[in-house]
C-alpha cells in the first residue's frame, strides 16, 4: 500500500509526530511504501474559494505553491493519514488548510469521479486532555463526512492524551501504535 501522512502540528518531534512516527513504523516493517509530508515547512495557501478550480477549462488550483506537490501525494496514496495535536476540537491550522485545497481535485463520490474513492483514512491525533476524554467525537463526525461524500473508508483514530505524561512515557501507547500499523493488511 502506498501511505501519505499529513503532519499538520508545528513540532516535528512533538507528542503527535512521535505516535505518529510509530504508527508509520509498524506499517513500514509491514513492507508499506510510507511518505511523511511536515505540511509546516511547506508553502500552502489557504483556499481562496475562487471556484477557478471548477471552471469546465481549469488545471487544477490556479494558486503557486508547494500544494501541487502534496496533491500529486495524495492522489496517488492507497491510505491517507491525518496528523495533527488537538486544537481547540479541532486540527492545527496547517492540516485544515491543507485539507480545503483538496478542493481543486474531483471529489464527490455520487456527481462525479472521486480522486478519493476506495482510498482509506485515518487520524492520528493528541490532545492534552486524556484520550478518553478529549472531545474528539466531533470532529470524527466529520471524518467520517468526509468519507462518505468522497469514496474513502474510515479506519478511526490513533490516540493519546499528553498532559499528565509526554508521549515519550508512554511506551504502551506507542507499542499499541506500531502494532496497528504493523497488523494492517
Ligand atoms: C493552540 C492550542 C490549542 C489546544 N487545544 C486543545 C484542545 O482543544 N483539547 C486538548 O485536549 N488539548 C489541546 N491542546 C493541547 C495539545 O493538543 C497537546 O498538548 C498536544 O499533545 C501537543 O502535541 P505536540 O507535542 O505534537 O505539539 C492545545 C494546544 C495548543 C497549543
């Protein structure tokens, strides 16, 4: 399977690129060609919802920028991977805007030919908060919207909580973490 994680968080070797490190090591060791784009070192524009992108004679996203490149990785990915620390319910910037730009791509499943469909999706995700309550149902609500409207299955989310430990500490939840990713056929 070809994987592209998008790494939306600002430290590289924070909380969240360490679980998400060890989910990419699991599905490495499973023989899976893995690429890890650090969005925060790429030049992306937010969308400009110029709708130039759905004119009948459009080439892609009329924007400049480093978004091409992702969007060339995206498209070819069999498993898309979100990765971001909780920001206020939410994923950090980056991702988010990264995320919009999809929108020059075809991606609605039931109008027309979806880049998207048969592809899977998963979030890896801390928060400070504990997993188990972290307030993430909403937006897997809206992952798994996502999914729906654009042809992609929802494999869930990669959890954990980092206030009361770093990740670093937590050598289950990184154990657990490799493992998913190196039991995913
Ligand atoms: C701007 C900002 C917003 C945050 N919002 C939340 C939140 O809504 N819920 C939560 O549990 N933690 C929140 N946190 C804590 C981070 O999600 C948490 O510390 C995370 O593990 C940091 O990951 P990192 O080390 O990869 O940066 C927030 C942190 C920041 C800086």
């Amino acid at each position: 399977m070809k994987v592209c994680a998008l790494f939306g968080g600002p430290h590289k070797k924070g909380n969240t690129a360490k679980l998400l490190e060890a989910f990419l090591d699991g599905l490495r060791g499973n023989g899976h060609l893995v690429q890890r784009i650090d969005l925060v070192e790429l030049t992306i524009q937010p969308c400009k919802g110029c709708m130039a992108c759905k004119k009948p004679t459009a080439d892609g996203c009329i924007q400049k920028d480093d978004m091409h490149g992702v969007l060339d990785s995206v498209q070819e990915a069999d498993l898309l991977i979100f990765a971001s620390p909780m920001y206020w319910w939410n994923l950090a910037g980056p991702l988010k805007n990264a995320i919009d730009r999809f929108f020059s791509l075809p991606f609605n499943a039931t109008a027309e030919k979806s880049v998207f469909s048969g592809k899977k999706l998963l979030l890896v995700m801390t928060s400070g908060q504990p997993s188990e309550r972290d307030g993430r149902e909403g937006l897997e609500l809206i992952m798994q919207r996502m999914c729906s409207f654009t042809g992609m299955e929802w494999l869930g989310t990669i959890t954990a909580g980092t206030n009361n430990k770093p990740i670093s500490e937590q050598s289950d939840v990184l154990k657990a973490a490799r493992l998913r990713g190196s039991s995913l056929a």
